[in-house]
C-alpha cells in the first residue's frame, strides 16, 4: 500500500530441520494423530522456558479431507512434574508464509514469540506447536482454512501425547493473528476430533484474531473499496489467501480474475515468506491483483464461506479474546464482531480490549488476563 517500488528481496534463513526433513516424505499416511518421527530439537531454536525441546513428524488431514503429513516443535517445561502430568498448550502461529522454508520449527522464534512461550512454560504447561500441514510437509499449507487448520492443531495435541512424556490429558489452545483465527476454530472442533483419544480440552485464548475474512474477500476486484488505514500486510495477506484457495479449490478458475500482476502476486505467495513477500509486493495494491470481481465465479462465495468461515456457536469450552485497538494487519471491529456474534449464540466469552496496542504488542499485553482466565479454564 506504501507505493514505493519493491526493494530487492532478502532470502529467508535457510530453515534448520534438527535432522529431521519431512519435505518430500513419500511413505503412506498413517491414521490422524499418529506420531511418526521425534527427534532432539536443535538448541538453538529452542526457547529459555523448555527444559527438552522436540520435533515431531505426525498425521493429520489436509484441505482435500486426505491423510496428511504436519511438522510441529514440543516443548517442556522445567522443574517437577505435576501430579498427573504436566498439561498441554497447543500454541497457534501466525502468518509467516507458505513456502517450506518458512516452518516455525525450522527458523528461529520472535523475541516476542519466545517470550510468550516461555511465559506458558512457566506457568507449568506443556507447549505444542504445529507447523501446520503443507508447511515443510508435502502439499500447500491452507492459509486461513478453517477446517483444515484445526485437524494439524488437534492432531499435534493427539501426537504429542504418544510421545513417552508425563502429560496431562488437559490441554487448551493459545494463538495469535492466523494462529488466533486457527485457536478459535481449533476450539470449536477441539472435543470433536479429539474424540476418543482420552484428552480434556478445557479452553482458547486468542489474539489478534481476524474474523468474517471471507466477506470481505467476496468484495475482492478491481474496484474493490479499501479501508483507509490499510497497513502494507494486506498484499501479502491477499496472496496467501488467494494462493491457499487456488490450491483447495481448483475449479473455481481463480487465475481467471486474475491480473498479470495478481498472477505473479499469488505464485510468489506459494513460496515467499512473510517479510519477503511484503518487499516484494510493496508496489502492489488487493485491487491490483483482479482484473474482474471475484464473485464473478461461480460458486466462489460458497466456496469461501466453507474456507475462510468461523463458527459462532458450538463451542463446549470459554473463550478468551483479546483485541488491540491500534491493529492494522487485522482490524480490531473483526474480533469486536467476532465477539458479539458468540455472545448472541449464547458462548462463553471474555473479552478484553488493549487501547494502546497494535497487533503484535496485544500479545503480551494480554497475558496478564490470559493467565489467570486458563488457570481457571484448567481448574474447572
């Protein structure tokens, strides 16, 4: 949105798999939420609160309802066991891209992300965090695919616990931007697919959650109308999701609307990692990337409402939303809606409101709410 012309791109680190690289696994699938391969996380991609830290290859189900193969990294904490183990938080990540190369388990964290791992950690929780399918497995990672994202994020709680660690079947979910829209829909699915596996979901808390994406989406084209405080992520966030929805839904044509632009856009997103696609789409504008509206295609609203929709009631356990009132990458009237929408249907909601934060410092602002509302989650 800057309309500046892209600087040159920086690569991304090169990733570091800790000896284990899943990118071409070509075995057959074994059924969702087993545990295939663990092996030592490298240290330094670990995070100050783990006393082990681990990669695991595991199954789960991808955008296509086919057996699939998803990465994530477990951390443990120190000090002494709990009686009855210790419990789980399933950490949903952010937007960082959909190339392999952009795996959480395989680059190091954020000072913030380390932080607030640590800070669960602490507290005396297990963390697992998946990569999501597609991201350093075989396929494409789904960008903001409601359902597809919560099987990877179940199924991580499920293969860790087959894993010969002392855990609780206790286990709640924590997620930030994509990872707070992942973390709600996790949660409405939680007891679901977990079904049958002896685990206790007890409750999510997330941040920065966006919500109601796919009516703004059904407006994309050339004349689309956009918010007037538009941060530069919005280009990539439209050629993430315009890349997952070209790969999960194929027949829906959507290079037919596209731009030459809005093609070279989408195929860079398949492979460009956050900070690099916003270099290299600092020129571009969401209107820039369609030559005709997207709704033109038949079925694509359809389509969208299945990919991109977030349910608003269903949910068994509380709900924690936190909301900074200075986010640009995901407006706060999503989560405010978001919130309003479950408290009709009857949810169990808190939500709290961070006036002087942006999309990244809501995270940590919100802990000292977020602690004590899973502490309780855990207890009930």
């Amino acid at each position: 949105m800057c309309g500046l012309l892209a600087a040159p791109t920086a690569a991304a680190a090169a990733p570091n798999w800790s000896g284990l690289d899943a990118r071409h696994y070509d075995a057959p699938v074994p059924a969702p939420g087993t545990l295939i391969e663990t092996v030592p996380l490298d240290p330094a991609l670990s995070v100050p609160g783990a006393a082990s830290a681990y990669r695991i290859l595991y199954s789960t189900v991808d955008q296509h309802d086919s057996p699939a193969l998803s990465t994530a990294v477990v951390f443990i904490p120190k000090g002494q066991v709990p009686e009855g183990g210790w419990p789980t938080i399933a950490w949903a990540h952010g937007t960082v891209g959909l190339g392999d190369d952009c795996a959480p388990s395989a680059q190091p964290r954020s000072a913030r992300d380390v932080e607030y791992l640590t800070h669960w950690l602490e507290q005396g929780y297990a963390v697992v965090g998946s990569d999501y399918a597609g991201l350093g497995t075989p396929g494409l990672m789904s960008y903001l695919n409601s359902v597809a994202t919560a099987h990877s994020v179940v199924d991580s709680v499920i293969a860790m616990h087959r894993m010969d660690l002392p855990l609780s079947p206790k286990w709640a979910i924590v997620g930030q931007s994509q990872g707070g829209g992942a973390a709600v829909n996790s949660a409405r699915w939680a007891t679901e697919f977990s079904r049958g596996t002896g685990l206790d979901y007890r409750g999510v808390v997330a941040t920065g959650t966006p919500f109601n994406v796919e009516g703004i989406v059904k407006q994309a084209g050339p004349d689309m109308a956009l918010p007037p405080n538009l941060g530069p992520a919005a280009n990539s966030y439209t050629g993430y999701i315009l890349a997952g929805l070209r790969e999960a839904r194929p027949d829906l044509d959507i290079d037919s609307v596209l731009t030459p632009a809005g093609l070279d856009a989408v195929d860079k997103a398949e492979v460009l990692c956050k900070p690099q696609l916003d270099q290299a789409l600092a020129g571009m504008t969401p209107t820039g990337y369609f030559r005709a509206p997207l709704s033109t295609l038949p079925g694509a609203p359809e389509a969208l409402d299945a990919y991109l929709g977030t349910p608003t009631s269903g949910y068994d356990r509380p709900i924690f939303l936190g909301v900074g009132l200075l986010d640009r990458d995901v407006p706060p009237n999503m989560s405010l809606q978001l919130d309003e929408q479950l408290r009709a249907n009857g949810q169990n909601v808190t939500l709290k409101v961070y006036p002087d934060e942006d999309h990244s410092g809501t995270v940590l602002a919100s802990v000292p709410d977020s602690t004590p509302f899973l502490a309780a989650a855990f207890a009930g």
